[in-house]
C-alpha cells in the first residue's frame, strides 16, 4: 500500500471552533510507498487551503471560508508552503487510516508558533502532524485595513492509503456530490438560524433555492465549475451576499452570519477571526482591551489609557496616577514597547502621552507579572505602538475637542518598497481660552496647563521572518501659576510657581523568527527626561539621559517545553540640583516658615546602571495546563545589592469545551530599589537594600455565554524591607512593613456589533507599619470599595449611547480638626498652638495617620457619538460629560487659620467634552 497524507485549514470564528471538511473521489492511480502528496496550490484570498483531486494518491478535501461583504472582510491565513507528515509504519502495515486536526497558532509573518492536537486520531498520527506542523508557512491574516495579524486556525491532516492497482475495486456507479454546503448563524450568538431562504445564482443568471434545516444547513449538489453568488435575504435579518468560486473537482463548505435589521448603517459581519496575542500570557492576571472599548468608553474623553482606571484592582487618584492593588504611584512602572517611561498621563490625568490612534495594545498586569518584568512591586503597564497601515494607501486623522487638537498620518514611504510610516503629534489648547477667562476672573491662577506629545514609527520587514522598527515618541508638560502676592504663611516666596516635565525616547526594535522554533527580539532606546520645580528660593531641576537595551530569545524544545532567556538594562546619566532649606540647628523653633530659613544648594551630577537578567520555561503537560516558572536577577549599582527573584504562575482549564472554566495562580518574590532621592548621597543614605514583596494569587474565569464571562481573583502582597525616613538616623532606612490583601471580580459582556460593557468590583485593605515597634497604618492609597459600572450600546444610523456610573469609598487623610458629624468628636478640643516668636499655629492631629476618610465619592459620565459615512472618508462628532449630575465630591480638607474650622476641598464639576474627528 502507498501513503499519503494532505490537509485542509479553517479559522476560528469567536464561538466554536469549526472545520470545512467535503470529500469527493479517491486514488486514480498508483504509487510507491511513501509518495508524497501534491503540492497544495496557490490561493485566493476567499479560499482554504485545499489539495486537488486524485493523482499522488491524494483525497480530495477541498473547503472555503465563510464569506462576508468586502467592506467587513478579514482575510483568513492562506497557506504558501506544505510540510508533509511522516505515515506512521505500524499504521501503514495494519492498513489503518485516519486524520488529525491540529490547532495552529500563526504569528504575523505566518509562521506556526504553537501547534496543539484539537482532534486526535491515534495510532501515531498525532506525532507525525505535531512533527510536521512547524514547517507550514502560510500568507498570515489581514485585518480589514490590511494590517497583518495573528491568528489561529484548524489545520486538518488525513493520513490515507491508496491501493495498489491489482487491489483496486471495481469503479463505483456516479453519486451525487453536495458540491455547495452551507451554515447559516446568527451574528454575536453563533445560534444555528432554521427556515431561512438561501438563493444560489448561477453563472447563467439562472438560480437554484434551499432553506435551512433546524441545524441551520443548506446544500447545493453537483454544481459545475464556476463564480456563483449567495444571497439570504430572510425577514427580521439584515440582507447578505457572497461569491463563492467552485473550481474542477471540488466541493466547498461555507459558514455565514447573519445580523439583525438594522438602520442604514448597520453592518452584517462575515469572517471572524480570533486575533491574540503571539502566544498565551505568562502571568496570573493580564487585563486587555479591545480598540472599540478604549476609545468608547464614557467619561475619559476616547482616551484609551485612562480606560485603565475603570479595571479591577485600580483605585481612583483623580490625579492621573495609577494605584494599583493598594501600591503607590511609583511601585507600578509604565512602558512604551517594553522600553520605561517616566509618566504615561499628562497634567492632572486630562489625556494619556500617547493617543489612542497610535495604540496596538495595553497589556496591563496589577501583580504576578513575569520575569521579563522587574524593579516593581505594584504592578506593569505596557503599551505597544502599532504598525502602520500595509495597504499600500494613505490614510489619516484630524480631531479636536475642547481639550486638545491631533493630526496622524500613515502609509508606505516612498521609493522604499515594504517599508511603511505613521506620523502623529496632538497639543493640548485649553490655555488658548481658559486663561483669559481665569484672568477676567481675577484668580491669581491665570495659566492653564499645557501639553504637548508626538510619535513616529517607521517600519520595514526585510524578510517574512523579520521585522525593523525605528520609533521617536516624547512628551512636554507645562503649568505656573502667577502669585500676586506671597502667601501669609510663607512671606518670602516671590514669583511665581513653575512646573515643567518632559521626556524623549528614540527606539529602534528587531524581531526575527529564526526559523519554526526559535524567536528574537530585540531593542534599544535612548532618552531624556526633564522635570523641573521653581517657587524663589526654592527650586529643583533633574535632567538625565538614559539608554535602555532589552534581549528575549525563544526556543521551543517541543511543544510541551519554551524557553524564554533575556537581558534587561536600564542606565544613563544624570544631573540633579536642588535649592531647599538647610536642617534647622538645635533648639530652632520647628514651626518657622521655611521660606524664612536658610537655603542651601545640592547637586549630583553621574551615572547610573541597573541592569537584569531573566529565564523563564513554558511547561504545557497537557492542552489544558501551563507552567510558567521563572527567575529574575536585578543588580542595582548605586547600592550594590544583588536581587534574586524567583517566580511561578500557572493556569489549568478545568473544563476546556464550551463554557470554559480555567483556574489560575500564581506566587513570587519581587524587588524594588529604592528612589534615587533615598538612595544617592547627598540627597539620600548610602547601604539601602531594595524594597521587597511576594506576590499571591489565585483565581479563576469562568464563560457563562459566548459573550459574557466573569473573572474572580483574589490577591495578598506581603511587603517588607519598605524605605522610610528615619528621624533618629537623619536618613532613610529599610524599616518599614505592611500588606495588600483583597479580591477582585470582573463580570464582562465581549464588545459585538451593538454593545459592550462590564462591572468591576474590588475590595480591597493597603496597611503599613513604617518603623519597628509603631503601630500599623492604612496607607493613603487605600480605597476599600471601588465599583464601576458602564456600558456602550450603537443604536443605529450612526449613533453610539454609553454610561460610566462609579462607586468608591473616599480618600484617606490626617485630619486636625475631627470631624463634627463622627460620634465622639470633641468641638471643645485644642487643635493647635500658638507660637508668638512665629506667629503662627501649630496642628495637633486629631487623629493618626491617614485615620479620616473621606465622604463616598460617586459619579455618573455620559458619552454619544455620531458617525457619518462617506465613500472615501468619515466624520464623527462627539459629546463626553463627566459628572452629570454635578455631585461635588470631597477630596481633601482646608482649616481656618488658627485650624479652628474646616471645610472640604471639591473636585471637578460638571465638566463636558465636545469634539469632531474625520478619518481618511
């Protein structure tokens, strides 16, 4: 008998996993033992891969991707080179057959990066299509707009035996051959759709009709070859059409959906597919975003990274800084491209450094993060700037709203073949009319901030397997305040207040795939950050220039086993001055104005180098579990300490079919070196040790429709060794304790063609202890309830309706006047004394630190949107109100002079965003 093996391919729509199969004919001929199949041939962007029929001893399996109109389509991969498998010898011999289907994972260069047996056909089978699989190579997905994507498919390999001819049966009367089968199913639910008219216009002009079985199929038989046009026009469902190409001796298997009647602009979508990350996560808890719910989202303005504040385990700053699991601002590290940032929000939180245009991912991680992660016990943040447009066409965007103005442009370089651009820049404008009207005010703040950020990303790829990346990107802030005159307190603070901060990052990335299991990445950058402070006498200016080098190489020992190595280096040099006051001399009144005490210059002026090294396996024993231990080695220089941090996540499908069930958990220890201010003379003390914190966590996710599921996890952090002053060494030491413990749940409607949203609750308690033998503290950073609820709903003819209602407990402060309306607050009490020699008064606390809360805070945003559609462009217009119901949420406190009264200090108002915005 002679062997032979072919295959057949299909994409993964967002409900089910689906395979084409339709088998018509067998062997023609003979052929020696181990013949290899035909190669398969090239195909067109609607079609599967598909082998032709007889000759070689190969099956016919033919099949064709659901179709869709052409301003919906997303291209499915299309396979360019076959790899045929091994016929397994004992099978051979026994005369067994059989077929596999194998699910594929398929990067943007088209490359298999993993490969899983989805459908197992045993007697070695299985073995021989896992070998074979790393050699396909496929054309990748496209999206809509010709962006290469990663994708996953079913691949199908059938091992078949092709008798001999003195084996050969009688040939077998003619059957009928369903050459045309067809699924009908309902967009967003993936329901079979039953009774619905399905019409079949032939070449001729003539046309044949079938309706749907209760399974939602219909079929077309012993078609010639041709162009044949399907059409579905049922009542309650948008029309649908599509062409399907039938070529010589073969039959087809289509999946369609339809949608709901909608308004003019309603869309009936074809295609699906599944685009994901490069390989599954690392971590415990990873929280992604689809582009429609970033820059949908009511109440932040279509900014995509303030969309981070409304996920599980984020506190609410209203500052524009991100508390993450009841860390502070500065224990949660921010990325562009997986190269630091100093910052990723502009003044006061009002808009993200980098637009929502210029966004491919946000992959933020609140604990348990990987080892390619590191210097940060809160949590990661990294942002991916997305590749520009790569089909071969200009495109471009224009917005502005009362906030700030953007421009974008992309497209491909000219005279460059495969290399392609995107330019953007936005500048902030509220200066332009809020200050005249600050100033016709009389505030003595007469300068709004100002703002401004840029990107520019060039791109070329070499090689199928390569990719080059040369990006700029930076960011300037700017604010002051004009003082008519000083403050009582402070009489010799002149001037006015500045504050000034900026960054620049010049980054050239290379990815290569370094053939079926290895891959490269690589990147370098180069910065400048700027931050400056001035209020005469006092002032600060920090300027440094940093270099950051980052290397990963993957290689996949088998597929159960990957490997992931890389080094991580972050140095530069810097040069810090500081005008503040002296330390006052024994027996100096502590109460005296500090703008009255001598002032004293300190500098620095060096370099700094903090570089890492990490590894971490990839162990998948089944389909259904994975291993990811993990250890990461950080050297801080300006301390000389070395930390070990080992780690360990893992993730295990309880139930693997629909609805899924997957637990997850994850432990490790994570190091944090202090602050440059703590740790470098003179500023700081000399012989710190780096902050440290393990990591717990477990959790659990769990599909309750297609569209919704829900996610529940439960964190603790166990920090010690925390930085603190330490008033009786006049420095800082490595004395403080404390712990983060809550839990999280996240219950999400996946975005369809007319809703998203979600509800996510955290609760959560953030304690520390800063010196040995005091008494444990909440931290400021502690919010106990954080509630957010929103959704977005696309009404039709162009218009999108969201809300955003949040629910979370107040601040905590310090209060030295107590409160009137707590039970046993004394009005009688002395909250301050008096010193003469200064004229001023002295506080006393009215309580411990941070042992105040404020009053609930809650907020309702609203956000419509109206898109018109044109031929070649459209333009959309856009209303963003926050706090609609104008609730005048306490934020902090302000005492009487002589801290006899108090009374709180509210945020924003009713504060409403309108903007215009046109793409090309």
């Amino acid at each position: 008998m002679a062997s032979t093996a072919s295959s057949a391919m299909r994409v993964i729509t967002s409900e089910a996993l689906l395979l084409a199969v339709a088998m018509a004919g067998t062997a023609a001929h003979a052929q020696p033992t181990g013949a290899p199949p035909p190669e398969p041939p090239a195909e067109g962007p609607d079609s599967g891969a598909s082998v032709p029929r007889g000759g070689a001893g190969a099956v016919v399996v033919p099949q064709q991707p659901e179709a869709a109109p052409a301003p919906a389509r997303v291209r499915p991969p299309e396979l360019r080179t076959y790899a045929p498998p091994l016929y397994p010898a004992a099978a051979q011999r026994a005369g067994i057959e059989g077929s596999v289907i194998l699910k594929l994972d398929i990067d943007r260069t088209g490359r298999v990066t993993k490969a899983e047996v989805e459908t197992p056909g045993g007697h070695g089978f299985d073995e021989a299509a896992l070998a074979a699989a790393p050699g396909l190579v496929f054309e990748p997905a496209r999206r809509a707009d010709g962006t290469p994507a990663p994708s996953r498919i079913l691949y199908r390999y059938n091992f078949t035996l092709t008798p001999r001819p003195a084996d050969a049966a009688a040939p077998a009367p003619p059957a009928e051959v369903e050459t045309l089968v067809g699924t009908v199913l309902a967009t967003g639910t993936g329901e079979p759709l039953a009774d619905i008219p399905v019409r079949l216009v032939r070449p001729d002009g003539g046309h044949d009709d079938a309706k749907t079985d209760l399974n939602g199929k219909f079929h077309f038989k012993d078609l010639p070859p041709g162009r044949y046009r399907v059409e579905i026009a049922a009542p309650g469902f948008a029309p649908f059409a599509a062409d399907e190409e039938i070529a010589e001796g073969e039959a087809i298997e289509v999946r369609y959906r339809i949608a709901l009647a909608a308004p003019a602009d309603g869309e009936a979508v074809g295609i699906e597919v599944t685009v994901e990350g490069e390989r599954p996560p690392r971590e415990v808890t990873r929280r992604k975003l689809e582009r429609r719910e970033i820059d949908r989202i009511p109440g932040t303005g279509g900014d995509a990274l303030r969309s981070l504040q409304n996920l599980p385990g984020v506190a609410r700053s209203g500052f524009g800084l991100l508390i993450v699991r009841g860390s502070a601002p500065e224990d949660t590290l921010t990325f562009i491209d997986r190269t630091p940032v100093p910052l990723i929000y502009h003044f006061g939180g009002l808009s993200s450094v980098v637009p929502t245009e210029m966004l491919e991912k946000i992959d933020f991680y609140p604990g348990n993060f990987g080892a390619e992660y590191g210097r940060a016990m809160g949590g990661i943040v990294d942002v991916g700037l997305r590749s520009p447009k790569q089909d071969g066409k200009y495109h471009g965007v224009a917005q502005l709203d009362l906030i700030d103005g953007r421009l974008l442009l992309e497209g491909p370089v000219p005279y460059l073949e495969d290399w392609t651009f995107i330019a953007a820049g936005r500048r902030s404008w509220v200066d332009a009319w809020l200050g005249p009207v600050l100033k016709e005010a009389g505030s003595s703040v007469t300068q709004a901030p100002v703002y401004y950020d840029y990107q520019f990303v060039l791109e070329g790829r070499p090689s199928p397997t390569e990719r080059v990346r040369a990006s700029f990107y930076g960011s300037d802030d700017a604010f002051e305040i004009l003082l008519d005159e000083p403050p009582g307190e402070e009489p010799a603070l002149t001037g006015d207040i500045g504050l000034h901060t900026a960054f620049q990052r010049f980054q050239l990335s290379y990815e290569n795939r370094l053939g079926s299991r290895d891959r490269l990445l690589w990147s370098m950058a180069l910065g400048r950050d700027v931050a400056e402070f001035q209020i005469s006498p006092l002032a600060f200016t920090i300027d440094s220039t940093s270099l950051d080098l980052r290397m990963e190489l993957s290689h996949r020992f088998a597929r159960y086993l990957t490997m992931n190595v890389g080094a991580d280096l972050s140095g530069g040099i810097a040069t810090v001055n500081v005008r503040a006051p002296a330390r006052q001399p024994a027996g100096h009144p502590s109460n005296q104005p500090f703008s009255l005490s001598p002032f004293q210059d300190r500098s620095f002026d060096g370099a700094y180098s903090r570089p890492a090294a990490y590894a971490e396996f990839e162990v998948v024993p089944t389909p259904r579990a994975r291993i990811v231990p993990g250890v990461r080695l950080d050297y801080a220089i300006d301390t000389r300490t070395l930390d070990v941090s080992p780690r360990i996540n893992g993730r295990y499908d309880i139930r693997s079919g629909f609805p899924r069930t997957t637990a997850k958990g994850g432990v490790g220890l994570y190091h944090q070196a202090p602050q440059f201010q703590e740790s470098i003379e003179p500023f700081g003390t000399a012989g710190l040790k780096s902050n440290r914190a393990v990591h717990y966590g477990l959790g659990v996710e769990q599909e309750i429709t297609p569209q919704i599921d829900v996610t529940v996890d439960g964190f603790y952090k166990q920090l010690d060794r925390l930085v603190t002053y330490a008033p009786e060494e006049d420095g800082y030491a490595n004395q403080g304790t404390g712990y983060a413990v809550g839990g999280e749940v996240l219950l999400k409607y996946k975005p369809d063609e007319r809703f998203f949203g979600w509800a996510a609750y955290t609760l959560s308690r953030s304690v520390r202890t800063d010196r040995p033998g005091e008494e444990e503290h909440l931290t400021p950073y502690d919010q106990t309830h954080v509630l957010t609820v929103l959704g977005s709903l696309r009404l039709g003819r162009g218009w999108e309706l969201g809300a955003r209602f949040r629910l979370v407990s107040g601040n905590l402060v310090t209060p030295y006047v107590c409160n009137p309306d707590n039970e046993g607050c004394n009005p009688n009490r002395l909250n301050a004394l008096y010193h003469a020699s200064s004229a001023r008064y002295v506080p006393i606390p009215a309580g411990g630190d941070y042992s105040e809360r404020m009053p609930l805070f809650h907020q309702l945003d609203l956000r419509a949107d109206k898109t018109w559609r044109f031929k070649t462009w459209q333009l959309a217009f856009y209303v963003d109100v926050q706090n609609v119901y104008n609730h005048m949420a306490a934020e902090g406190i302000s005492y009487s002079f002589n801290y006899a009264k108090r009374e709180y200090v509210t945020g924003l108002p009713f504060l409403p965003t309108i903007g215009l915005r046109g793409d090309f």
